[in-house]
C-alpha cells in the first residue's frame, strides 16, 4: 500500500551562475503528456528521460538556451570523472549522495520512501531503476546537515549555523556533511530563498562547488521549478554555473512544463503533491513524483557514466 496522506509542500529553491564553457548536445526530449491530454496518455513503460552511453562531449559554438537542455544530461564531462577520481582517492562512498540546499532538498517526500521498501514505492515501467535504489541504500532516507528549511548559500557556509552535537568547531554546514558523510555526489537545490540576491546567491554557490570539488565530490545543479523572478534569470544562472564549472545539470524545470499548472500550486512556488506511484497517470499529473522520478533517473545516469566507467 502508498501512503496517501497530504503533506505540507515545502518551496523550491534553486539558483545558479554566470560564465560558460564547454558543454554536450542535448538530445531531444520526449513529451511526458500536453496539457491539453488525458491522463490515459501518459506513457509508463519506456525511460521518459533517456541518457546516452558515450562520455564524448562536442562543445557548442553558441550556449543551448537553458529552456532547452535535457531534463538529464546526455554525458560527464571529463572533468568531472577526473574529480570523482580524486573523491575515491581522498576515501569517498561512491554509494552516498548529499542533498546540499532548502526545505526542498530536505523535504521527507523528497527520496525518502526509496530506503524504506518498496510498499512505500511503485517504480512501474521503470523497474529498471531499482538498481540503482539498491545502490544508493542508506542515502535516500538519510538527514542531511548541509539541508534545511529555509536554508541559503549564507546558511549553508555559516560555522554558526551548523549542528552542534555532530559538527566540529568552525565547521560550516557544508563542510561537517562531507567529513560525515563522505558522498561521492551531491544533488544541489537552491535558488528561491535568494531570488532578489542575486549576486549574493551566485558569490556563494561558487563558493559551495569550489569546495565540493576539492573535496572530490561531484556537484548536480538543477533548476527549478517556479519562475518568482519573473524572467527566468535565476535559471539561466544556473545553467551558465553548471557550464562553467563543467557540473551536471538537472534541468527539473524541463520536466514539469506539460503538467497542468506546470506542476506548481496556486501559490506558483510550491509542487504540487502525491505519491511515488510512477504507475498512476493521475498521480503523475503532479509535480512531486516527477521531482522523485527524475532524481532516481539522474542518480541512475551518474552511476553508469561515473562510477561503473571508473571499475
């Protein structure tokens, strides 16, 4: 049985950076259902968000509109197996992930069920995925130091505001998550508690990726889901930071366009809710289970491009 009981939905926080390098060439993405569909569209037997094999990049003349890169990236930049390859080296998990970011990040409904079995999940046409739940144990369900409600870039390097009882003196969040943890990724949601602060936003993102990949630890950017700024500045940053520092990017955005209300409540802050049930098109007419979703497909491609490539 799924649990079906509401839960308060936390807000999306997610922000990014400026300047571009090289990057992949996004292959086309498929359509989960238009909003003008029924339900009984949605396709639940083939991967919605394919991901390539090849770890070759082909850089761009001219940066891809952040609009339109793929929901999960096609390839790994060398980089950032080079980075993965100094992680193993400095004595990181290859099997553990940190959630670095806002209430978003530290939700109970964000991944959670997938540590506690599958009574609490129904992966459908995408039982392949289990694999990679398997692989990960222990990381899904974890509390994360480095995430909170109301959490920003400020917080999440500010020695003050880390956990008494598990940090060390002068330790930031950020820093007693990876000596605790030792992860050899970490998924990064922010951007909405800072969407008026920008510069502030982008000085303490670089800071975050510079020490994550000091620490060998891979960074996943992902953009997100509501548009507060107006414009859509902020993930345009994002996008421009993941080019820069050559990071994956989780475009969430992407895929929650052919929801209905692009998958945000009336707020248009907030994803709206239900279950992990990936086999229900009702429930998958919701934000929530896409944001799970694609974050088991991402989890999935980082496997298979990084740590399978490096045995």
């Amino acid at each position: 049985m799924f649990r079906k009981e509401l839960l308060s939905l936390m807000s999306v926080f997610l922000f990014g950076i400026s300047a571009c390098a090289g990057q992949t060439i996004p292959h086309p993405l498929p359509t989960p259902f238009s909003l003008n569909s029924s339900p009984e569209a949605l396709p639940t037997q083939t991967l919605l968000f394919p991901t390539s094999t090849s770890t070759s990049t082909i850089p761009a003349a001219t940066p891809i509109p952040w609009q339109e890169r793929d929901v999960i990236p096609a390839t790994i930049s060398p980089h950032m197996l080079e980075v993965y390859q100094r992680g193993m080296e400095l004595g990181n998990n290859p099997h553990a992930f940190s959630r670095i970011g806002d209430g978003n990040a530290s939700a109970e409904w964000f991944l959670t069920d997938f540590d506690r079995g599958t009574s609490y999940y129904n992966l459908g046409g995408y039982e392949s995925l289990q694999a990679t739940i398997d692989f990960f144990h222990g990381s899904f369900a974890r509390k994360n130091i480095s995430a909170g409600r109301g959490f920003n870039t400020l917080i999440i390097l500010d020695p003050s505001k880390a956990d008494k009882q598990l940090c060390e003196l002068n330790e930031t969040p950020l820093v007693c998550e990876l000596r605790i943890n030792k992860p050899a990724f970490a998924l990064i949601l922010m951007g909405t508690n800072q969407v008026w602060r920008p510069d502030e936003f982008e000085q303490g993102m670089r800071e975050i990726l510079d020490m994550l990949i000091a620490h060998g630890v891979i960074p996943v950017l992902s953009t997100k889901a509501d548009n507060l700024e107006g414009d859509g500045r902020i993930n345009a940053v994002i996008a421009a930071l993941a080019d820069e520092y050559q990071v994956p990017l989780w475009n969430f955005w992407r895929a929650l366009q052919p929801l209905p209300e692009h998958g945000l409540q009336t707020d248009n802050e907030h994803i709206t809710w239900a279950g992990n049930d990936f086999s229900d098109p009702v429930n998958m007419q919701n934000g929530w289970p896409w944001r799970n979703l694609s974050a088991l497909q991402l989890l999935d491609m980082l496997k298979k491009q990084v740590v399978d490539v490096a045995e």
